[in-house]
C-alpha cells in the first residue's frame, strides 16, 4: 500500500513554515495518541505515521529532499522516517515525550539546554497574630514587634557561595531542576537528585548559611495600627517576610489583630453595649447617672422616672470609629434595675409602708397577675 503524502498526514499544506509543521504536529499527536483512542484500533498506526511525517519534514534537509524527490528520496536506506521497519515504533516514546515538552514545558519551567528555571526562589509569607487592646483599637498605635524571619545573607550576598560568588547550572537537568526518566511509552519526570531541583549547584557553599543563601534573626518592626481595626483585620507588611533562597524577593508579613474582650464594654462593629446597674430608687423616681466613654471620659444621663431594666439609651458619637475614618458609633446605655440587699429594720418598715402604700403602681405585674387568673378560670371552667 503506498505511503500518504507527509503534509497531509499532518494536515497542512505544502510550504508549510515550521512552525505551522509543529503545529499541525501536536493537533494530530494529540488527536491520535492511542490513549484517547481505545475504541480506534488504528489509532497507534495513524499516530506512527504522524510522527514519521513529523521526523521528516520538521528536519531542513530532509524536508527538501521529499519536496524533491517525495517517498523515494528515503528509500533503499537514505533516511527518513519510512525507510526502514520498526521507525515508527521506535520513535513512539520519544513522539510522546515532544508533545508533552510542546504542552507543559513552559508550565514546569521550561525545557532544558540553559536553565528554563529560575534561579532564585521567593520566600515564605509571615504571619504574626498580634493581641490589642479595645483602648488601642478605638484610638490607634504604634507598636514594636519582634519577629523571627529569615533575612539575606551578608556573607555571600544571598548567591549561597562564598564571597559572593555566582552558582553554576547543574549539568544534570541542564538548569530544569528536573529530570526525566522513560517508562514504556510514557516519560516521567522527577526532581535532579543532584541539584535537589534548584537547577544549580554551589561548588563552595557560604560557611554562615550553608548554602541556603539566608540566616536566621529575631527583627523588631514598628506596625501602625489604625484606629477601628476589629478581630480578623488583616495588616500586610510587602517584603517583611522570609528572604527569598538564593537572592529571590523577600515574601510579606501579615500581622492578624486579636481585640481582647472588655470588663466594661460590647462591641459590635462600631456600635459599643454598656450594662449600667441603677439603684431600685433612681429607676423609680428618675435622675442623673454618671457612665463611662471609650475614650476615657464621662458623660452623663438622665433616667426617667419608671425606668424597668433593659432599657436603652443612646449616646450619639461615643462608640468606636469606623476603620476607614466612614464616622464613628454610638454608645447604648442599658439600665439594669438593682434590687437592695442587706437592708437594716429602718429600711425594712420604710419598704413595708411603700407596699402598703403602692396601688396600680407596678403595671406590667397587674398585667400579668391579670392573665395568670384568666388562664386559671379558664382552666376550672
């Protein structure tokens, strides 16, 4: 049976650059590769016969040779994919092992022949959880951290050879950090085992780091904190992190803030909560009371008379700011009616005259006893 014509195997046309040759390659070594074709008992044949078209026509010489001369320029042994049995099998691993270069060599680095790697590597974020105060979140600091990180060495410049010096590409992976290795008709690719994947080796590693190309320090910062930060806001700091290895770019710091909770106050968002007991007397006839602010100041408020517990009040503008100066809360004021213990006999005949005394004073308790006898004559009848 005769040989098709190469280009059309490939699916392009003749005077094809190369390019368009590697192209028209990897869409039919895709299309064709007898893993995706199990039900094509063809499949493995058509493959074949692509990567022989591709063997000739992507080689300058040979290419010029089949536009001459067609299938007979590599017949009787001058070359060529056709010419002699088993080529095409031959072939079969290293056709696979090209289309996965074409397809993931520039995802996992590059392919070799110079170091498609990079030679440095970037360092680590930080995190540092950092604990305030809600005094210092409502008017905002400055404060001193201490942070263990990993800085550039100073003895080699963070090359990791001594005296500055410049590593070498491993001759290896040729600079890939990687090596491949062939099983059956697949390629499998593992870290060098020389370099341990940096694409590099160092001939004499830095006596302070090893090689590594940082050291390990405490570092004190000096954070702003602004006013409003709640738990969970996140503070970054750019190229506060570790160093990167081998002179990469230093990673960032992100310092978490935890507000502790207050004795006083409830926070919720900008809006802060006050519990404030009221003496049994105040709440009855009503007066002034004295309450504490965030910022450490006074402020007063007036209790109307009859005032039960868990009445609210408002004061506008004392509450927290918002984090990005968009105004600042409201304090709430809740009253918590306290009823007097330990009472002397004095006070105790003083309270017995008031029962005595009190009709329809306590409205919510006529409300109630009212329905209780409802409910239990209903419950009779």
């Amino acid at each position: 049976m005769s040989k098709r014509d190469y280009y059309e195997v490939l699916g392009i046309s003749k005077g094809a650059s190369a390019d368009e040759i590697k192209k028209g390659y990897r869409k039919k070594a895709k299309e064709l590769h007898p893993d995706r074709n199990a039900d094509n008992p063809n499949a493995e044949n058509q493959f074949k016969e692509a990567n022989e078209a591709h063997d000739v026509l992507k080689d300058p010489e040979k290419k010029a040779a089949y536009d001459r001369f067609g299938h007979a320029a590599f017949e009787n042994g001058m070359g060529g994919g056709g010419g002699h049995p088993g080529a095409g099998q031959g072939d079969f691993s290293s056709a696979f092992s090209d289309v996965f270069d074409d397809l993931f060599g520039d995802f996992m680095g590059g392919r070799g022949g110079g170091g498609g790697r990079a030679r440095a590597t970037r360092g680590s974020d930080l995190r540092y959880n950092l604990r305030i105060s809600l005094e210092d979140a409502f008017a905002g600091m400055q404060k001193t951290i201490n942070v263990p990180s990993s800085v550039t060495c100073d003895g080699c410049e963070g090359t990791g050879a001594e005296g500055g010096a410049e590593p070498t590409t491993c001759s290896t992976c040729s600079g890939m950090g990687k090596v491949r290795a062939q099983q059956g008709f697949f390629t499998v690719e593992r870290t060098c085992p020389t370099c341990q994947g940096t694409g590099q080796n160092i001939k004499n590693p830095c006596h302070k780091c090893g090689g590594a190309g940082r050291t390990e320090t405490d570092r004190s910062l000096s954070v702003n904190i602004p006013a409003g930060v709640e738990t969970g806001t996140r503070i970054r700091l750019a190229g506060e992190g570790e160093a990167g290895l081998r002179g990469g770019p230093t990673g960032d710091l992100y310092i978490f803030i935890d507000v502790a909770d207050h004795n006083i106050f409830e926070r919720d968002g900008v809006q802060l909560f006050c519990r404030v007991p009221v003496a049994m007397t105040k709440a009855a006839l009503g007066g002034d009371i004295e309450v504490p602010t965030i910022d450490g100041g006074r402020s007063r408020v007036k209790v109307p008379s009859g005032s039960q517990s868990g009445r609210q009040m408002r004061l506008r503008g004392k509450g927290m700011p918002a984090l990005r100066g968009n105004g600042v809360g409201d304090m709430f004021i809740e009253l918590a009616v306290e009823t007097p213990v330990n009472l002397t006999a004095k006070q105790k005949e003083l309270l017995q005259s008031f029962e005595e005394e009190s009709v329809d004073n306590n409205p919510e308790s006529s409300s109630f006893f009212s329905s209780v006898k409802g409910f239990w004559d209903s419950m009779k009848s």
